[in-house]
C-alpha cells in the first residue's frame, strides 16, 4: 500500500497540506497525480486516510486531507542482526563506505564489534 507520509510542518491549516521538493516531485512525475485524483495519506504517529490534490505547481502540490483512521495496531515483532565475522565486517563496511564516501567507518564498525565480543561472556 503505498502512503503518502506527512508531517505536522506540512500543513498550512487544519486540513490543506502544501508539499514541494522531492515529495511533490514524486506525486507530479513518478504517480503521475493530476488534480483531484486522491492518494493515502498518513501523519506520522497520527491517523490515516486520504489527500485530493487541490493545486499543481512547479514543483508544488497542495493537498486536502482527510485523516480519519486510526493507525493499525503495532505488530509484536522481535528484529534480530547477527554480527559477521571481522574479515566479512571489514569487507562489506569497506564496500558500504566507498559508496557512501565514509573513510573511517569500516575501522570504527571492527572496533566496536571487538569491544562487544571482548566484553560478552561465555557460557
């Protein structure tokens, strides 16, 4: 299901909604919204429901929104990462960090596993 995911800044008054930048880029070219389609929309940790495009911009949209469902129950959900080996850390950290132009956050990610196995007890 996709959502359109709004903020408290987002809106200009009680129920108008003036997105621009990346998101407005986003509803204009990739969901091709023209106006008055409508979209689900939700506030974070507030309701759900929709938005009808009212405006169409250079890369601005203004929306009317009707947020009138309450949010699903949380689900009871445990995430578990297991820690790799150094030579498999030190390998993928490296290759993340090229990418993400981070020169010493490989060394940073060993130190750190070494002090969590050092400071774990055996059983």
């Amino acid at each position: 299901m996709n959502t359109l995911i709004l903020e408290n800044e987002d809106f200009l008054n009680g129920n108008t909604v003036k997105l621009y930048g990346r998101r407005a880029k986003h509803i204009l070219e990739i969901k091709k919204l023209t106006i008055g389609s409508t979209i689900n929309a939700g506030l974070i940790n507030g309701n759900l429901g929709t938005a009808t495009v009212k405006s169409i911009g250079s890369m601005l949209v203004i929306l009317e929104v009707s947020l009138k469902d309450k949010p699903p129950a949380p689900l009871s959900l445990s995430l578990v990462i297991a820690l790799p080996s150094p030579k498999v850390l030190k390998k993928n950290s490296t290759n993340s960090c090229l990418s993400w132009n981070q020169k010493n956050l490989s060394n940073k990610l060993l130190e750190s596993r070494e002090k969590l196995l050092a400071n774990t007890p055996v059983k």
